[in-house]
C-alpha cells in the first residue's frame, strides 16, 4: 500500500517548519512596522529608547537600519543638534547615550 505525497511524515514536518516560518515572518513584519511609525514626539529620552530597545528587539533590522530608524523617530531638536556632531558613532547604543545627554537639557 502506497502512501500519497501530501501525507507522508517529511512532507508534515516540512509544511510545519514552513507554517512556523511564515508566522515568525508576520510577527517581524509587525515589528518592523512598529519601528516605523514609532517617534519620540512628547517623550523624554529615556522613554522613546525604551520602546525603541523592546520594539527593535525582534524587528531582524542590522545596525546601519537600526541607527536611520533611531533618527528619524526623534523630535527635530534632538535630531538636528545629533546631526552637528563632528564624527557620529556607528553602534546604535552610543546614538542612544548621545540622544540621553542632548535630551536632558
């Protein structure tokens, strides 16, 4: 007795790992979609970074995205006053330290 091709346990195994995939995939789209739309606007610093670092978490961004992102999402003031720096760093936790020291005052 045969066993026909969509039943067969490799083929199950591979349809799950697929299935768990495309949903891994809609839960980073979501994220990413969070990162997006997510700007400081009334926040203080510490909060905005806050909900950057839980957002950004499973977002799949790499560093340089992770920075533009980082930027955009800043009130003008702070961005632009991040903007004059002489050499900008290249990890997003230094950007974060900047945003929290231009943000105090």
């Amino acid at each position: 007795m045969r066993r026909s091709v969509g039943s067969s346990p490799t083929y199950r195994k591979e349809w799950q790992r697929c299935g768990r995939i495309i949903y891994w995939k809609k839960s980073q789209r979501g994220l990413v979609y969070k990162l997006r739309v997510l700007v400081q606007g009334s926040k203080m610093c510490n909060k905005y970074i806050q909900i950057f670092k839980r957002t950004a978490r499973g977002s799949g961004y790499d560093r340089r995205v992770l920075i533009e992102e980082f930027k955009r999402g800043l009130n003008g003031f702070i961005r632009r006053r991040l903007a004059k720096a002489e050499s900008p760093p290249s990890i997003i936790t230094k950007w974060q330290k900047r945003c929290r020291k231009v943000g105090e005052f």
